[in-house]
C-alpha cells in the first residue's frame, strides 16, 4: 500500500472515532506498528492530526467549548498537580488572579494559609476561594454559564482597575507560532488583559493543550510561563525554544 493510501485510511479512522491506537490503525490499514507510528510522525508535521499516548487524535474544532462539567472529569489528577505547583509560586502579600477554570480552582486549597488577595472572573473559583477564607474580589460583567466565566466589556472595565503580582490563566490552547488561544473572544479580552496587568503570568495547561490552537488568540507564546504536567508523548521542545515550560511530575 502507498503512503497516500495509508495516510488517507488513518484520516479516515479518525473522523470517525476522533482518536485511534497505534493497533487500531496497523489494523485498519495492514502496516506494521512502526510504520504507523512513522505516518503519524509525518501527518503530525504536516497539521493534519495530533499524535496522543498511544495513538493519534484529530485536531479540536477551532470554536468548540467544553463545559465546566466536562472539563471536571478530565485529567483531574494532572490538573491538581499542576494547581499545587502554581501555589508554591504565590508568596505572602501577594495580588493574584485566578482566571475560570477547573485547573485554577484546584489552586484554592493549595492557598489556604497564605496571606493573599485573590482577584477572579470564575463562578466556581469564588466558591472555592471562599471555603478556604481568601480574600477575595470578584469581577462584574456578563456571566457565561458553560464555563463559568465572567466577561464581556463590564468584565473588562472591572479587571482594568487592579494590578496583579501574578496571574494564572487557563487556556485551550499552546502553539509555538500561535501563541496561546481560546474558543470565546469575549473571553480571550479578559484573559489577555489579566497577563498585561501581572508582574508574571503563568498558563495553567495539562499536556492535550500542547500543539493545539483555538479560535481566538490571547498572547504570543513569549507573553507566560507554561506550567503542564509530564507526559511520554507529549514533544515540548518547540514550545520550549520560545518561552519557559515548568514540567509536573505526575
């Protein structure tokens, strides 16, 4: 079979069942593991599929969304990791922001006995901060109850009138020219207002988001520092020539 061939059946496979194994793929097409895992390397390099522990996934739609109950049962002990690792960061006497998120609102236990002030956008990141007694602002605006995020111009004009030691922002996703990226304009705003205001800003991403791009643009890579968890297939190194990556050990 030719390449063209193989390649072609892969992409297939994968716009139907979205992500495929090594085995399913060496199945469908009758090459070998190694040769697949080779077409995958290519087909990767060129954008057309994204290569995943053990196999290989399309590319995420640039617009879509996952809800806040989707997000909570993905890769929740990588993200609990990551949230602990960005507290360490937050010093006593801190301002901070915490962006929506799940992997944000993981942060809040890890705060629990600093002395801080937390500003955020995310409904669920309140009620967190609050079970533990942070300090905590609130910003105004219009609420999007899929993520949980406040945004819109009232968002905006709200967040303009702090000034943060940190930030810690969650995204959908990392490109090395792409920069970091979201699905919502309205929340890409606010995301990139709240990394023109911290002294430092940190990107709170579990590996998937690496090598993905959304609809709307945020920052240019340089703009954070990465935190993400370790992962046997995930290839860091492009990302990593363009600004600093803090790698979890899960």
């Amino acid at each position: 079979m030719l390449n063209a061939e193989r390649h072609f059946i892969i992409l297939q496979v994968l716009k139907e069942k979205e992500t495929a194994t090594v085995h399913e793929l060496s199945e469908a097409t009758g090459a070998s593991v190694s040769t697949i895992r080779r077409d995958l390397v290519q087909l990767e390099e060129e954008n057309q599929l994204k290569r995943i522990h053990g196999g290989a996934s399309l590319f995420r739609s640039k617009g879509t969304e996952p809800s806040l109950g989707e997000k909570s049962t993905q890769n929740m002990s990588e993200k609990e990791k990551i949230a602990s690792y960005a507290a360490e960061l937050v010093k006593d006497g801190d301002c901070i922001f915490l962006d929506a998120g799940t992997t944000t609102q993981k942060m809040a236990p890890f705060l629990q006995h600093k002395q801080v002030i937390v500003v955020t956008n995310g409904y669920q990141v309140i009620e967190s901060l609050l079970a533990e007694g942070i300090t905590t602002y609130v910003i105004g605006g219009k609420f999007k109850s899929r993520t949980g995020a406040m945004t819109g111009v009232k968002a905006l004009e709200s967040i303009e009138t702090y000034r943060f030691d940190k930030c810690f922002i969650g995204i959908n996703g990392i490109h090395e020219s792409l920069g970091y990226t979201t699905a919502d304009p309205d929340e890409a705003i606010i995301k990139r207002a709240a990394i023109k205001l911290s002294r430092d800003a940190y990107i709170l991403a579990d590996y998937s988001k690496i090598g993905e791009a959304a609809f709307s643009k945020v920052a240019d890579i340089e703009a954070c520092t990465i935190i993400t968890n370790e992962h046997p297939e995930t290839n860091y190194d492009q990302v990593s020539k363009h600004t600093t990556v803090e790698v979890v050990k899960i």
